[in-house]
C-alpha cells in the first residue's frame, strides 16, 4: 500500500512538473504586467510610468501607497488583478523551483560557457560519438593536449562526460544536423572523426561535413566493408574498420608474433616513448623542400629514421633510397623516440 502510495504520488508529480514551462511563466507575467499597466492608464487615466508602479506594487504586494487614490472602478480592477496575479505567482514560481530542482538552470550556464569556449577554438578537432572506441580516442587527445570537440546525443553519455574530472568540450545533439556541426565549429575545424555504432549516420555525418568545410579531413569508422566505398565517396578521406583490424592482427599473431608484439609495443604511447612522424612537404621549411633524404641529413641530425615515403598518387614505399626527393604533394614517414621527434621538429620547422 505504501509503494502504491509512492508510485503515485510520483507519477502525479512527474506530470504536474511536466506541464510548467519556464518560458510560458515568464509570458504571463509579462502579459500581466501589460494588462495591469493598460488597465490603470484606462481606468484611473495614470501616466505610463504612474501605472507600471502601481502595477508593480500590486503584483508583488509590498503595501506602498497608491500614486493617486483609487476610485470604485480602480478598487474592483485593482481586487480582481490581485486574486489573478496569485495564480500566475503561484505557477511562475513552481516553474523556476522546478526549472532549478531538475538541474536545468546550472546545465544551461554550463552549455552557454562551452559554447563561448568552442567559438574561441579554431583548428580544432570534431568527435562523433562517445561510444567504446570515441573515448579511445579522447584519452588520446587528452595525453597529447589535442584541442577537440565531442559532439554525442546520448543524454546518459553527455551525464557521463560532464562527470569527469577533465574538461571536455561537447555539443549534445545529431551529428547528421548541420546545424550541430555548425555548433561545433566544422568551418574552423582541421578534422573530423565520426566514430557512431551505425554505418548510415557515419555515412550522413560525413556528407553533411564535406559539405560544410570541403578543406576537412575526415576519419570515419566502418562496420562493414560494403559501406566503405559509400563513405569516402561522400567524403572521407580515411575509412577505419576496427573489427577487420583486429581480426588481421589475431591472425598475424600465429604466424609472426613477435612481429605484432613489436609493432603493438611502438605503437602503444602509454609504454614506449616511440612514435611516428609525417614530414609533408608543405609542413618543412623553405630551406628543406625540394632536398633528398641525403640532403636533409635527418638521421645525423636527430637520430630518427626514415621509414617510409608516400608519393603524390598516395602510393608507399618502405625504406626510401637516399637520393629521393621531398616534393610537393609527397612526404616522408619518420619513427623515432620522442625526443628524437622533438628535436626533428625544431630543425625543420615543422608544427607539432
């Protein structure tokens, strides 16, 4: 009987507190405001400011004196605007208590402060989707300091990235909204990754972000190998599939596994300080481009290594010769520790 009581009590109150609107609130009270001020000017001839006063002090019931005395017709008006103004007293006050219990006011200050946050940020990078491998990637952003955005529609995701103790920038609604990615900034942004559990957002997400900045490179997640060849003719310059690549290094680790272990222990930031490095022609100094890898010098001078060299058709090569040359539209692949990366970095002006 007393759960029966509980419950009902709780669904009465869930649809009472449904019903206020904090915009509908303040509508009334200033609909009131507006009758009362056309009343007195009409029915006692005040001026305007006499009847917003008046109007003032009758809404909130200090007692101050009237500005003139009231006549019959001014006492009547006056009597009934009270008893209706109790009413809507009674259900602006509820819909700001409710506004304010239900967390609503201090979530709006939050929003309104990150979205003040994210229209400072340029070069950014845009997040789609907070799922398993989306928070593989913020912890990633986060060790390397990487200025991003998390866009995520989930309400218990968005509960889940306001409780960390790290400040992330997010937008909560559909990445396939232009809107929304316009909210995020995508027309300052350097990139975007759409990494949502469904193939069919990940393709409109990519759609509606080519279109919007045709500059941005964009890094989507694919469940299934048919959908990659939709995705990057809607605009993706890089198709990830996570569970092919899993199952390729499962497979790779029966036959060559000392191979992979190597390849996991570089490529695993929080154990090795060894990382990898893209030198692209357009990121070198003037001085540098158009010099061969003797030229460049970049093993005496750092201590890295070229491993790697893309060409301008998007094709590689392993363990380039000497004499080849760093043009536009081609780059270099460089694996070294990160101090041999820092050092790479300060000799040919490239930005981190």
């Amino acid at each position: 009987m007393r759960n029966l009581w509980h419950n009902s009590f709780f669904n009465w109150y869930t649809l009472a507190t449904s019903y206020l609107s904090l915009n509908v609130a303040v509508f009334l009270v200033m609909l009131s405001f507006f009758i009362g001020i056309i009343g007195f000017m009409l029915i006692e001839d005040y001026t305007l400011f006499e009847a917003f006063y008046m109007t003032a002090i009758t809404i909130s019931t200090v007692g101050y004196t009237e500005v003139k005395p009231l006549s019959s017709d001014g006492q009547l008006f006056a009597g009934i605007y009270i008893i209706l103004n109790l009413g809507v007293f009674a259900y602006a006050l509820s819909a700001f208590t409710s506004y304010v219990a239900h967390g609503e006011f201090f979530r709006k200050i939050h929003r309104n402060f990150i979205e003040q946050q994210i229209n400072k940020m340029k070069d950014h990078i845009i997040l789609c989707g907070y799922g398993k491998y989306g928070k593989e990637v913020v912890e990633n952003f986060l060790h390397h300091n990487i200025d991003f955005i998390v866009i995520e529609r989930s309400p218990a995701k968005i509960a889940e990235i306001q409780e960390r103790q790290d400040k992330i920038h997010y937008v909560e609604g559909d990445t396939t909204h232009d809107d929304i990615l316009l909210l995020a900034g995508i027309e300052k942004a350097k990139a975007l990754i759409s990494a949502l559990g469904d193939d069919t957002e990940n393709v409109f997400t990519v759609l509606s972000a080519r279109q919007l900045n045709p500059q941005l490179n964009i890094i989507s997640r694919s469940l299934h190998p048919k959908t990659e060849g939709k995705l990057r003719m809607a605009g993706a310059n890089h198709v990830i599939m996570p569970e092919q690549i899993g199952g390729f290094y499962m497979a790779t680790l029966v036959n060559k596994p000392g191979a992979v272990d190597f390849f996991s222990f570089i490529t695993n930031e929080y154990e090795s300080d060894i990382g990898f490095e893209e030198i692209r022609y357009e990121k070198l100094s003037k001085k540098h481009q158009g010099k061969s890898i003797k030229e460049l010098r970049i093993r005496e001078l750092t201590g890295a290594n070229i491993i790697g060299f893309k060409n301008q058709a998007g094709k590689y090569s392993v363990n380039p010769g000497p004499d080849i040359v760093c043009t536009r539209g081609t780059s270099f692949i460089v694996l070294g520790n990160e101090s041999q990366l820092q050092a790479l970095r300060e000799n040919f002006g490239l930005q981190e």
